[in-house]
C-alpha cells in the first residue's frame, strides 16, 4: 500500500478528546502570547489556559519605550480590576515599571475595553469591581494575595519622582508575602534617587519573607542607616546587585546568604573591595557573576578571599562557561588549572 495514501488514513482527534493532563503539559511549553491565543480559541481552552497565561505574568518591555511600558502595565491592572477572580492566578510579575502616572491609568481604565477583558466574566465579578484604576492601582494588586515574585524594571525620570511608590505600595501591605523581589531600577535624579530608596527601605520593613533580593544600591552616598537595616532580610539566602555598597551593607548584618549575584562591578575589585565582609560570610557557597565585557578574573584571589565557595557560575572574556570547571573544586585544583 502506497505510504502517502497511508497517513491520511488515521481518524481525526479532537481537542475534547485529548486529556485535559495532556493540554495542561503542552500548556507549559507555551509563551504568553500563544496562551493568549489560546484563550480566545474556545471556552474550553480558555478555561485551561487562563490560569496558566496570569499565572507568570510578563510585561513586554522594550529599551526606549518608557509610555508603552507603561502602558501594557495600566492595561494588565485594567483587566485584574475587572476580573477580580484573576488576582488570585498570579504567581509572578515580570518587568513591571516602577511608576505609572495616574493621568495614564486614567486614560487607559476610560479606553474602549478590549474583547478578551469581557470574556467569561460572571455577575459576581461585575459587582465586585472596585473604582477607576486612577483612584486605587493599589488596591487592585492588593488581591493578588498569592504573588510570590516580583521583578520591577525601568527608569524613574525626575518628574515623575513625586509619583514613586504610587501603584506598587501594595508591597506595603503585609497580606503580600514576597519571595523574590529584583529590582533593576534606574531613578534619574537627586530627588528620584531619594524618593526610591526611601521606598525600597519601606517596602524592606514588611517584607520579612524574602529569600532572594536584588537591588542597585547606591554606594556614593549613604542610603539605609545600619540600625535600620538590621530587622531586614532575615530569611534572605541570595543576594545580588550591581552596586559595592549594597553588599557591604547587607553582608555585615552576617545574614545566611547562600548565594551572591554580582552584577557590572569587575571582578578584579570585587574581593577587594569586600574582602573582610567576604572572608567572615562562610555561608556563601555560590558566586553567579554577570560582569562587564572583557572583564578579567582572577582566580587565585577570589578562592583565597572565599576558600569555602564550591561554586561559580559566569563567563570570562573569552565567553568560556565556567560552570562546569569549577564547580565543586578546592584551592589546589583552582591552581592547577591556572598553571596550565
């Protein structure tokens, strides 16, 4: 029998009789955007992709595009305000912006609402909506009672600095258990800078949970007293940044840290710099080490600085992935390898 006759002789499935373990696995491979297609399809694949598509939310982000940030922003909390019962799906918020001015999320709540915002909303849900996203942004992400991680990306321009906290002060609330909390934020100004780190020490007073934070510190000038500080972070296991002052501030309150993820400061200052703090952290087993391009590292140093550390995860300026030579390794096999 000719082959190609063959394969159109196999019955057809359809998507009902597929199990529905079976889609939810194919769920996971799948990307925001396909989700949301996947929403829109049928009321059964919406209603098994729905929780996976706010389940890890991701904000597209562009270099460049502050307002449409912004703006993809006001509209996820358009939706959340207007399906409540999603609040309760999200595990994870990814390049969220740190400010969104309210005359935005006003001109976004009064938009013509899109489609898939209406989609499968019951009568409860219409009662429960709360007021215009302009009057309470807060209050929105206040119901996401089950987040657990949270990265915050942008810049703060210095006429903005006044609205610095305004949307995010849900972080405030303490029915808002972080694990995870990133902070790549960039204030543009004296007054930006101050109104942001006032924040991040106010957000790091109820955040009492937090197992990995990473945060660029200012280390020109002085930011968190030291007493402050010391109620900090007190599960706190990774710690990253890109600012030598913030790990000098955190390492000496002798925290539990496992992990330390050093961004942009060139590895040859590095132990340097915090070779006292990092001689008495005897808990950091792990160094992940994003630095500058062409940055040169010296091994010998860093393992005689951190003699217990049994792995280093980043690439040298020949772009070598080092994990897999130095991992587990003790001081006589780190100078073998330099000798070679």
């Amino acid at each position: 029998m000719d082959s190609t006759s063959d394969r159109y002789c196999w019955p057809r499935v359809g998507l009902r009789r597929i199990p529905d373990d079976v889609i939810f696995y194919i769920l996971d491979f799948l990307q925001s955007t396909a989700l949301g297609a996947m929403t829109l399809a049928n009321r059964h694949l919406q209603d098994l992709a729905t929780p996976a598509l706010y389940r890890n939310i991701t904000i597209p982000k562009k270099e460049d595009k502050h307002v449409e940030h912004q703006e993809s922003a006001a509209r996820l909390l358009r939706t959340l305000s207007r399906r409540p019962s999603l609040t309760l799906l999200v595990r994870s918020l990814e390049n969220a912006p740190p400010v969104i001015p309210l005359q935005l999320l006003s001109r976004i709540d009064s938009e013509h609402t899109d489609p898939s915002d209406s989609q499968a909303v019951s009568p409860e849900e219409i009662s429960s909506r709360g007021p215009l996203l302009g009057s309470s942004p807060a209050d929105v992400m206040k119901s996401c009672v089950n987040l657990r991680s949270l990265t915050v990306a942008g810049e703060v321009p210095f006429l903005s600095a006044l609205e610095t906290g305004t949307w995010l002060s849900f972080l405030l609330d303490p029915s808002i258990i972080l694990k995870d909390l990133k902070l790549f934020v960039y204030p543009k100004g004296g007054i930006a800078i101050a109104a942001w780190n006032q924040f991040v020490a106010r957000i790091l007073e109820v955040q009492l949970s937090l197992e990995y934070l990473d945060y660029s510190f200012d280390n020109k000038t002085p930011v968190f007293a030291g007493e402050q500080m010391e109620k900090w972070t007190p599960k706190l296991r990774i710690l990253g940044g890109t600012q030598v002052g913030g790990f000098e501030a955190l390492l000496s309150n002798k925290r539990s840290i496992e992990t330390m993820v050093v961004r942009s400061i060139p590895m040859m200052d590095f132990p340097h710099l915090l070779g006292s703090q990092l001689k008495s952290a005897s808990n950091i087993k792990e160094l992940v080490y994003h630095g500058p391009e062409k940055d040169s590292i010296d091994f010998g140093e860093l393992f005689a600085t951190m003699p217990w550390l049994s792995s280093f995860r980043g690439e040298t300026w020949l772009s070598v992935p080092l994990e897999d030579f130095f991992l587990k390794v003790g001081i006589p096999i780190v100078a073998l390898l330099l000798l070679m």
